[in-house]
C-alpha cells in the first residue's frame, strides 16, 4: 500500500511554522491560532489514518510487521558505503510515536487558544509550537541514526525558544540556557556514539543497524576497550544523548527549571514528547542493545531504576506544582528505561521492550492530562505554590474530576491505563532484575503518596483567602482536559502486545498477581497515607518533616545536585581550567596575532618614505641604485 502521503505529517507543522513566523505581524494572533491548530488537526488525522491502515494489516507480513520505508533521497555521500538518507520510516513504534506526538500537540494546541489569550507573541508562541511539533515528528521518522540526530538538534533548539519564551523574564531565560546547555553536553556523547557506531558497522541506516541476521550487528563486538566492546561504547555514549533529553540523573538539573516555560510547553514538551525522545532512541536501536551489548542495556536500567526513585523522594518534598509534576516525569521516564533495561529479544523475553512503549503511550496521556489541568489552576489562581491553594473542587468541578482520573491512573489504581502499563513493566522486572523491581515496586508507592498530597493540598485542605473567585476555565481548556481523561482511562485496553515486540512479532500477555497485588497494595498504601496527613489541615505533615530530619532537608533542596554542578563548572571548570586557557588565549595566540600586527605596522612606517609621492626622491633612489650596482658590478668583474 502507498503511504507517500505521510511526508505530509511533519511537512504541514513545518509550513504552518513559516507560515506564522514570516506573517506574524500582518495577521491577527487569533489567527495565528487558527492556522497551527488546524495544521496540527491535518496531521493528527494523517496519523491516525496512518496507524488504522498500518495495524489494520498494510503492516503485517507473514505474522510480523514489517518497516515500510515510502520516502528517501539521498542526501550526503561521505565514502562508498557511508551515506546520509533523508526518508520517512514506519514501522510499530514510529507509528505509534506518531500518534503520540499529534494527538497531544494538537490538543496542546486547542489548550493554548484558551491559556496564551492576550499574552504578547501570541502568534510566536504558535510558531515555535509548530516548530517543536516538526522537529519532533521529523526525529521520530527517521529513516538513519544520523537523520535522527539532526532534529535532535532542531527539537533541542525549538525546546529552548518555548522554554525561553517570557524572555524579559530573568529566571525563563536562565531555564532555557540551562537546558540547551545541559543537553548540548549529552549531545556530544550521542554524536561521538554515532561516529564510533556508523564507523564499527559502515552505515547509518536503521534497516542495516536494527537487522538480527544483518553483519552490522556483529561487527563491532569483537573489538575491545577497558573491559567492554566498542559496539557497547557506542551505545553507552549514544544512550548519555537519550540520557539528557529524558532528564535522568545526573543530567536532569535542567527538567524542573524548564517548568518557568508556559505550561502547554511543560505539556508538550516536557511530558509526552521531547523527554521520550530518548526512551525511543534507546527503543530504536534495541536489537543493538539486547544482541551487542547487553551490558549497554544493563546501565540504562540501573541508570533508569535510580532515576526513578531519586525524582520521586525529591517530588514528595516539593511545593510547586508544576515542579512535583517535572519530577514525576523524570521518574516515570525511569520506569520506561528500566522496561528496556530488563528486556531480552523476542517474544515473552522481550516484554520490558512491550510494555515500556506501553507505558509511554499511556503516560503520554495521563501526564499531559496532569500539566493542562495545572495549568487551569494556575490560572484560576495566579499561583504555582500548593501552599496557596485548597478546596478548588467547588470553584473548578471539570478540572477537579478530571486531576483525579489522571491522580488515580498514576497512582496504578487497577481499571486504569497506567496500572496495565506499569504491571508489564514490574512484571518484566521481577522476573529479570529483582532488585531493580523491589526498587520500582517502592517507587510506585511513593508516586501515589506524592501525587495524592498534591491532590489533596489543591482540591481539599484548607481553603486559603482568593483575592478573587476562582473559576472555571474556558472551553478551549476544558475540552482537552476531557478528551485526555477518557484516554488516560481506555488507553490501557489497548493490546499493546499485539502491535508492538521487540521482534516485531505479536504475542500475548496476562497478568501476574505475584505482581499485580503488591504494587496495587503499595499504592493503597501510598494514598491512605497521604489522605490522613493532607486531606484536612493536620500537625502530622510538620512531624514527618521533623522526623526525617536532615534527609528531608535534602530532599527538598533537590540533594544539592544544581550547586555540585555550580561548584564543578565556576570552582573547578571555570577557575582552574577556564582562565588558564582564557590567559594562555589573551597572552600567547592574541599576543602573538598582535604581535604580527605590531611587526607589520612598525615595517610599514618604517618604509613609507618609500612611497612619497616626490618625483625629486624617486629620481635620487634610481640614481643613487645605478651607482650602487655600477659599484658592484665594477668591484666583482673587474
């Protein structure tokens, strides 16, 4: 079947982006709205379409489903076999991704209409969404590693404009330094992977690299250094890049600061797309990983499992809640790195690999579910703090109900998406890892108490004094809110396994009550706990801060990670090595160019009588040359 029309899916975000960018001054911002969000509706209905017709069997192949490849040109020839393509890639991921991607952009982008009314760049605002929806559909289509890393680039740099977008604001433009620069770091890791990766096996492309018969696969694991294979360096190097974009320790200090961006790009962004993009680099490249170098994919689930639980201690410490959210992110990215962590290849050995695109998918949702209906409290009450809010289920019943359907799906409540997702994800774990799964079961607890205190702080309490009536917001915010709600709670029925294996092969899965019944039981407990000390106003939250002590302080100061690396880059980086190489650049390199500048000038003043313009000196030098060599010549031939 022909599925050349999906170059339209990322092309229609990108033409809207100019669109808007280049008329942003003629037109009215309303309408600036109107073009990205209609864009957007083309490509979330391509998408769709695209996955009906890829699942409804164009995909399936003599039981598997097969990668379809309907676009590709030729872009660079840097030797013989080493190219770089430029095409569109579909396969069960990337198709899901893609639905993944337009299905919360576009409603992010209803959610805007209502949230960004009034604000100033209310059409850069839409440009720069445009953008990061390009980049972002652009990285999940590509067809080769270095195509991937291009809108990498492109969705690093769209990500810094939306985080930066109050730009007179000081603290909006620090985040936005910090996570472009904090990411660039990673970055590098990611491009010295793929150098080390595409010269081991000579190609670029995912067919070549991804193939279990293929050559490339071997090629670079019979090559050692310090221990490991160079195909597992590589892929450690590639997997610090996924590392930095998905906000796992220790390069995630730039996720929280990102939350001073506007909260439809704290949904966008910094929920269901950007900070996948890394667990979907690692999925992209998984046969790599579970057939050259297992022990590449053993430190993406230790790295995975550590995050997860590091975020979730920080997150039931935090007052903002748009920051208890980012760190709920950060660990919830965890659980899906340790879903790839713990995964074999193929069949029942790759369930981790099921069920962490399992779980992104329903993340995606229910998290995006859980920024917007931020968002809405924000602006009923012009505040972030949890401190100043309570008893908002009179004032905001929509926002209200549907906060709690997204609480309870987090939270692992049974009947609900993320219980199913989460489950694959322990269950793989148990059986490959136990102490990664008594690690996860743990957090799991800890994700329903913090949640449910920030439930219960915002929508019961005590109501603090408004200095106005909050309200309900508009439809344009409230409808999101709805239709992501209903996916939070039926996206879970979806049979994951019948569409996405790490062998492309559909397989079945059931539920394991070894598993099921603790990590429901943890997270009954999470919520019992966190109903006691914050449903109503109580002393108990004050003595569990006391008892905790100095570990709670901690906590709260988020473990001092941003002043480590303050201490690394201006004690040590800066004034250790940074000025001495600022003083050798001053005194020797400018020395030296300004030396020759010196030398120059010095001769030039020093010969310019030379060129005097006086007919009289000229005629003296000519003559006073002739007797010169008339004296010479005389002395040496005569």
């Amino acid at each position: 079947m022909d599925f050349s029309y999906t170059v339209l899916i990322p092309l229609i975000p990108l033409f809207t982006f100019l669109f808007i960018g280049l008329t942003d001054d003629r037109i009215k911002p309303a309408i600036s709205g109107l073009i990205g969000t209609t864009g957007l509706f083309v490509s979330f209905v391509l998408s769709i379409f695209t996955a009906v017709k890829y699942f409804g069997g164009a995909g399936l192949v003599e039981g598997a489903y097969k990668y379809i490849i309907p676009v590709e040109v030729r872009w660079l020839n840097l030797t013989d076999k080493l190219h770089i393509d430029l095409g569109i890639f579909l396969d069960p991921i990337s198709i899901m991704m893609l639905v993944v991607v337009t299905t919360v952009s576009f409603l992010v982008h209803v959610y805007s209409n209502g949230y960004m009314k009034g604000e100033r760049g209310f059409s850069r605002f839409f440009a720069f969404l445009s953008l990061f929806s390009f980049s972002m559909l652009g990285l999940v289509l590509a067809t080769n590693i270095f195509q991937m890393y291009i809108f990498w680039e492109l969705v690093g740099v769209s990500s810094f404009l939306l985080i930066g977008y109050y730009y007179e604001k000081p603290s909006a433009v620090s985040a936005s330094k910090k996570a472009f620069i904090v990411t660039r770091f990673a970055d590098l890791g990611f491009l010295i992977g793929i150098l080390l990766l595409s010269y081991n096996t000579g190609t670029f492309s995912f067919t070549e690299l991804t193939n279990p018969q293929g050559s490339a696969i071997a090629q670079g694991s019979s090559i050692a250094f310090m221990g490991l294979s160079v195909m597992t360096w590589s892929l450690i190097l590639v997997f610090i890049g996924g590392a930095g974009k998905s906000a796992m320790f220790p390069l995630h200090i730039w996720l929280p600061d990102a939350m001073e961006g506007p909260t439809p790009v704290s949904a966008l962004i910094h929920a269901a797309t950007m900070v996948v993009a890394g667990v979907y680099l690692v999925a992209r490249l998984f046969p790599v990983y579970a057939l050259s170098a297992p022990e590449g994919l053993a430190v993406v689930g230790y790295v995975g499992a550590f995050s997860s639980l590091f975020a979730a201690i920080i997150a039931t410490t935090q007052f903002d809640i748009k920051r208890v959210l980012a760190y709920s992110t950060m660990s919830q990215i965890g659980y899906m790195m340790v879903g790839l962590g713990v995964s074999g290849y193929g069949g029942h050995e790759g369930l981790g690999y099921m069920a962490s695109m399992f779980h992104l998918f329903t993340h995606a949702m229910f998290k995006a579910l859980l920024f917007l209906a931020a968002g809405s409290i924000i602006h009923a009450v012009h505040n972030n703090e949890m401190t100043h809010m309570g008893g908002l289920r009179k004032y905001l019943p929509i926002t209200h109900i549907t906060f709690l359907i997204a609480t309870l799906t987090i939270a692992g409540i049974p009947g609900l998406s993320a219980f199913f997702s989460k489950d694959e994800i322990l269950t793989a774990a148990f059986h490959h890892n136990k102490l990664i799964f008594y690690i996860e079961l743990f957090v799991a607890g800890l994700t329903a108490f913090y949640m449910f205190r920030l439930y219960f702080r915002v929508f019961w309490n005590e109501e603090p004094h408004y200095h106005h009536k909050p309200h309900e917001s508009s439809w344009f915010m409230t409808i999101p809110l709805m239709i992501l709600a209903v996916a939070s709670v039926f996206s879970g029925y979806i049979p994951f396994s019948h569409y996405i294996s790490s062998d492309f092969k559909p397989f079945e899965t059931h539920l394991e009550m070894v598993v099921a019944v603790p990590s429901v039981l943890v997270g009954l407990i999470g919520i019992a706990i966190a109903w006691v000390m914050y449903k109503n106003p109580s002393t108990l939250p004050d003595k569990a801060t006391n008892a905790f002590g100095v570990f709670h302080k901690w906590a709260f100061k988020k473990f001092y990670m941003d002043e480590v690396y303050m201490f690394v880059t201006h004690k040590i980086i800066f004034n250790l090595i940074s000025k001495k190489i600022a003083l050798f650049d001053r005194k020797v390199i400018d020395g030296s160019m300004d030396g020759i500048g010196w030398v120059t000038l010095a001769s030039a003043k020093a010969i310019k009588p030379l060129q005097s313009g006086q007919l009289q000196k000229y005629g003296f030098v000519f003559v006073s040359g002739i007797i010169i060599l008339l004296v010479v010549f005389i002395y040496l031939f005569i």
